[in-house]
C-alpha cells in the first residue's frame, strides 16, 4: 500500500522537532562557553558566537582540584564499569546456560535490585562506610557505582548469552575445548554488542552519580567532577560562561564515548542477534 504524503511528512516532521528539542540545549550549553562575557550577558541573545573565545575553558580548568576530580571520575566509573562487565558475563552465563535451584528467584531479586531507588538508601549506605571508617574514599563510590550498574548488565548480558546457539559451545568442546575455553573462544567474541552497550550505560551512570558522592566524601580531593560541577556558580558568581564551560568539560568524555560505542551499542539494546 502507498503511504499518503501525510503519512511520510509527519513521521519526518516529528523526529526533526524532538531532534531540535533534546538538541538545542547542548548547542546553547557549548556556544555559551565559547562566547564572550559580553554576548552571554546581552539582552539580545547572540546565537552564533562571532568572537569565539577560550577564556571561560582555562578559567573552569585552573579552578582548585580540578584535575584531581578528573582523575577520581575516571579511577571509580572505570574501575566499576569493568568489575560489573567480568561479574555480569560470567554471572549471565551461569543463569542462561545452567539450571539450579532458586534461579528464578535470583533473577527476580536482580530486576528489583534495578528498579530500587538509590537516593532513598543513600543514609543506610553512609552508615555502612561510616562504621568501616572508608568515608572519603574512592573505593566505597567504585563497589556501591558497580553495585548500581550491575542489574543491568548482568539481565542484558543474559539474553546475549541465550541466543548464542548451544551447539556452538558443544561443537567447541568436541573439539577439545573445556567449558571456560568454549565460553572464551566462542561465546565471548559474539557478546560484544551487548558488552558494549552495557559498557556505555554503566559509563554514563557511574559518570553522572551525584548523591552518592556528596554524602560519602567531603574531602576535596576525594571528590567527582559532579560535585564539582554543582558548586561551579558558587564558587565563581554569575560567571556563567565558566559555568557552561565546566559543562561541557563534564560532557566532553561521554559524548566521545557514545560517538565511537553508538552503533555496537545501538545494535546491543535492540536485536541482541548472534551473527556468525
């Protein structure tokens, strides 16, 4: 059947409106940062900053602690993002590939681990940190950030490790290969759409956790860019050209990273198909 041009114009129509809406605030963010103080302050908004202008980077990146924020950042969501990939994989593939008691309840207790609001048990966590006297500590935000992002890993990775066709691991212990090798060599390689995708997700929630951070380390130099970025306008006024800065920096890493994970990790949310 022919669509009528109705049919093809609004489907259009409404991506281009919901593009320019998510999109238009990160342009504003970006071009606010490159502007002169100048044209930030003007009555008239200048939407295309003529006489771009680096001055509002350096300020944001000589402000106190800054690199060593940065160094926090990357230390706790890498080091989560990867112990949640190693537990997640293995785990998903004892409950996709073994049957044993109580399994389903794990499965359950995982999906409300998931759909639990952290913000409600930030208390019960600072308690917990507070009495293994760990407060101001990376190591407490790295085990409660993968804690956070493993649910959904390990509940993605396991429809990963589904689809897999068993008689490929068979065909592969056959050959000679024991359970880990046939899960290493074959099983392993055909998951990367979805370790990427995991990858990403857990990326992004470790990057922007901000309550967790807050409560637990008080110390500068034990801090996260979040917190950082929430005390930017206090600590520099009304100089919102170094604020949307500060943004941007805080941004940069993540829109990298989805720029070279977007199209594995697109394909790992969606079909979680086995090509071979």
């Amino acid at each position: 059947m022919k669509r009528s041009p109705l049919g093809r114009i609004w489907p259009n129509l409404t991506a281009v409106v919901l593009f320019l809406f998510f999109v238009f605030p990160v342009y504003w963010m970006f071009a606010t940062a490159f502007k002169p103080t100048g044209d930030i302050i003007s009555e008239n908004p200048v939407w295309f900053p003529t006489d771009a202008t680096f001055e509002h980077f350096k300020t944001a990146m000589d402000a106190d602690h800054f690199w060593t924020m940065v160094g926090n950042s990357i230390t706790v969501t890498v080091c989560a993002v990867v112990l949640s990939l190693i537990i997640g994989v293995t785990a998903a593939f004892a409950l996709a590939r073994m049957r044993f008691k109580g399994r389903r309840g794990f499965i359950i207790g995982f999906m409300l681990a998931q759909m639990a609001p952290w913000e409600v048990m930030v208390i019960a966590i600072y308690i917990i940190v507070r009495d293994a006297d760990m407060l101001n500590s990376l190591l407490p935000l790295t085990l409660f950030y993968m804690v956070m992002i493993l649910p959904f890993t390990l509940l993605t990775l396991r429809g990963f490790v589904a689809a897999v066709p068993r008689e490929l691991e068979e065909s592969a212990m056959v050959d000679g290969c024991t359970r880990m090798q046939a899960f290493r060599r074959v099983i392993l390689p055909l998951l990367a759409p979805g370790l990427m995708s995991t990858s990403l997700f857990g990326f992004i929630t470790a990057w922007n956790e901000f309550p967790l951070v807050l409560v637990l380390n008080k110390e500068a130099d034990a801090k996260t860019l979040p917190v950082w970025l929430s005390s930017f306008q206090t600590a520099f006024g009304d100089d919102w050209g170094a604020t949307m800065a500060a943004a941007s920096l805080f941004a940069i890493p993540i829109l990298i990273l989805f720029v070279f994970l977007q199209r594995r990790a697109v394909s790992g949310l969606t079909d979680g198909a086995v090509k071979g």
